[in-house]
C-alpha cells in the first residue's frame, strides 16, 4: 500500500495523475512517441498548455476578468525577484509571516525601498498579524497567503486599493478566495498544483511597464506574457502533470469540494493536536494553516517512540522544517481524508503507551 505523504513539497499527487503522467513518459497520446521527447512547440503539447492555462483560470475563478497565466521556469524563489524588479520603482510594502515572506523582502531590497507593514518575527511566526496599515503610495503590497514552514495561513486579507502580489505557493487551489483581489499570483507548482519544474504566475498585464529599468528578458514578464511561456523551453512535463491535477481537481469539483475536505482534514488534526495531553499546536489557533499542521511533542524522550510508530503506520513526510523543530503535516489538496486519520490513530496510540 502507498504510504501516507505529509511531505511538504514535493508533496503528494492524485494516483490517477500519477498513472497518467508514467503513462504520457512512455507514449503520449497514442501517437509512440515520449511527451518528454516531442517538441513544445508541437500540436499536442501547445493543447495541453492551453488547457492548463484555462483551467487556471477556471478554478481560480478568473475567467474574462483581464488575467493571463504564465508557467515560468526557476521556483516561487525566481518570482521573489522578478516581481520586484518589473514592479517596484520606489517603494514597495511587505508584510512578513515567515521565512518565505522574509526571502521575499530579501530580494525585493535589491530594486528599491522596502516598507515592512508588520511582522511575527517576534513570536516566531506563530500568527499571522492583523490591524496593519499599508501606505498608500507604495508600488505594491505583497504578502504570503500561507506559511509553509511554521503553519500559519491568512483566513482575510488586507483591503489595498493599489497593486496586490501574493505568494500562494503553499495553498493555491486549496479555498475559495476572491482572486480577483490580486493582481499577481505566484506559485511554484510542487506543493499544491503538480511536480517541481514550472512556477505559475497569473497577472493582469495593466500593471506592468511602470518602472523605467532595463529588465533582462528572462526575467521580464512582457517576454514571457508576448511569447506565451514560450520564450524559452517550458518544463513541459511539470506543466503536462500540473494540468492533469488541475483536471483531477475541477472533475471532483474545484475548489468549493476541495475546500471542504481540507476543513475536514485540518478540523480532524487539530482536534487531536488539542485534545492529545502529549501535543502542542505550534501556530496561534486563529492563524492555523488548512494546508500544513505543525506540532510538538511535549516531552522530546518519546520522540523516538513516535517516529518509531509512525514509520509502522506508512506514514512520511511529517518531520517539522529544522527552523520550527517538531512536525508538520502538509495535507495537500491530494492527501485523502484517510491518511489523516491514520496519523490521528497513532498519536492516540502514543497516548494509550503513557497510561
Ligand atoms: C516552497 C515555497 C516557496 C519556494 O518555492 P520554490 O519553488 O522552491 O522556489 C516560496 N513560497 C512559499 C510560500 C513556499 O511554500
């Protein structure tokens, strides 16, 4: 049996979309040739671009609101700078959540001035700050829609009349969310859309074209909005796979369904977390992550008995990031409400050792 995959990203894919991918490696489309060994310029694979690009747009909600969707190369890391660059003239505003929150301030002080509006550095991470203002002269506003690392998600976000960029790697595809309130959503594609390789960035073009800098080609959205994420070769197996999970997703019945059985699978940890005299939730309840859980162990001597039992249950991937310590449980779009259950099992398990 498959195990249960908390990893945090990579992270788990649909068997289905997993069968079809190995499928498409070997013979795409019937036609005996590899997807990877066709051109991206061919036919069959210009389909499949267009179609995850619609489909984007579809869950999202985005539809003929004015956005286009890219599928670009380098991480949601290449989109820490390239957001700033072809953004940011003089100032721009950052709230900071986290450590990805942090690489984004990081690389955006390369190109201008940088206002924090708030932080949680303080209580390290552990909640989401509230009652901020953000200035009203500032290029942008970019925040970071869910914090991977330390398990803490934005449930609303800032009313900002200017341009609104947002990291959603970690929980794109994951809730029902006015998208339209932003006008630059990226993601690296690995935590909640598909494999590592592609990045996708959905933007309206109307705020580009505002900086006066020379913008290196690769890194200027109009090269890759003009040429359609065709400038350069696209990764087209990360984009095939990340369209048969797109496809996997909308057939099941988009985000209003997927939302639910998210709730449903955080509502069961967290119970647990809280429940369970042996655990502690790390993140401020308010704030709690849909997407990633992350606990502790209160008494650190029945670690190994824990590991030790959750290897025997199959379960994988729920070591915490070395910045938090404990565990994480990612529990992805794809992981099933099943696999949480079993995690749930054996925390009760640990308990029952103790009595
Ligand atoms: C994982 C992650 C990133 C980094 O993504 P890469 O694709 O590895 O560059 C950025 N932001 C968030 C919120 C993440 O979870």
């Amino acid at each position: 049996m498959k195990k249960h995959n908390f990893s945090a990203g990579p992270c788990i894919l649909p068997e289905e979309v997993l069968k079809k991918a190995s499928e498409a490696v070997v013979n795409f489309n019937n036609d005996n040739l590899s997807l990877l060994e066709i051109s991206h310029r061919s036919k069959p694979f210009i389909a499949v671009i267009e179609k995850a690009r619609a489909l984007v747009l579809e869950l999202l909600n985005l539809e003929e609101k004015g956005y286009k969707v890219l599928f670009l190369h380098g991480g949601a890391s290449t989109q820490f700078l390239m957001t700033a660059y072809n953004l940011l003239n003089k100032k721009a505003a950052y709230l900071n959540t986290g450590t990805w929150a942090n690489k984004a301030i990081k690389e955006a002080k390369l190109f201008g001035d940088l206002i924090e509006v708030a932080s949680s550095e303080d209580n390290n991470f552990r909640h989401i700050p509230k009652g901020f203002e953000i200035p009203k002269n500032v290029d942008y506003f970019h925040c970071t829609s869910n914090n991977t690392i330390f398990g803490t998600q934005l449930k609303s976000f800032p009313e900002f009349d200017g341009v609104n960029v947002c990291d959603m790697s970690s929980d794109i595809f994951s809730r029902q969310l006015d998208f339209s309130k932003f006008d630059l959503i990226y993601a690296g594609a690995q935590k909640n859309m598909g494999p590592a390789g592609t990045t996708l960035v959905v933007i309206k073009e109307e705020i580009l074209g505002k900086v006066e800098r020379v913008i290196p080609s690769m890194l200027s959205y109009k090269t890759h909005l003009e040429k359609e994420s065709m400038f350069n070769t696209p990764s087209v197996f990360a984009i095939y796979v990340s369209m048969l999970t797109l496809e996997w997703l909308k057939d099941l019945g988009g985000i209003p369904f997927i939302e639910k059985v998210n709730n449903k699978k955080a509502a069961l940890i967290y119970k647990e977390i809280d429940r369970n005299p042996l655990f502690k939730g790390f993140a401020e309840k308010e704030d709690r992550s849909t997407m990633n859980a992350t606990f502790t162990l209160l008494d650190e001597k029945l670690k190994d008995t824990f590991d030790k039992m959750c290897l025997e249950a199959g379960i994988s991937g729920i070591n915490g990031h070395r910045s938090v310590g404990g565990y994480r449980a990612s529990m992805y779009n794809a992981l099933p409400l099943y696999s949480v259950q079993a995690l749930v099992d054996v925390m009760q398990e640990l308990e029952k050792t103790q009595k």
